[in-house]
C-alpha cells in the first residue's frame, strides 16, 4: 500500500487537478489507509460534484458510467 499511496503522492505534486484525475477503487478497509485522497483535487470531476472513489461494485459502475 506504500508504493500506492507515493505514486499517488507524486502524481498530484507533479501535475495540476486540470491535468490529470485520480480515480481510487478499492474495499473501505484499503481506501481507510489512503484517506488523505478524499481531499485531492484531483479526485472531483471539474464541476467538483462527482467524486472518483469507489468501495463497492454500484459506484464503480456509476463512475465507468460517467467516464
């Protein structure tokens, strides 16, 4: 989970949210230890509505769906 969360780490320092977006799927006990991508810009939609993190299979599907 560490080499996750510093690619993650060096992805938003070296680009811009207008960039690139994070999208994070995982179970809530693995997204737990990478909390801190919550508050990424890098992870909203650019309207700042949609937020790409999913810990279950319908809001998987609800993020493929808007992708």
């Amino acid at each position: 989970m560490e080499l996750v969360r510093q690619l993650i780490l060096q992805t938003a320092i070296g680009h811009s949210y207008d960039e690139v977006k994070l999208m994070l799927l995982g179970s809530p006990q693995e997204l737990e230890q990478l909390d801190f991508v919550r508050y990424l810009p890098h992870c909203w939609d650019d309207n700042k509505t949609i937020r790409f993190i999913a810990t279950n299979e319908a809001e998987a599907y609800q993020l493929g769906e808007y992708l």
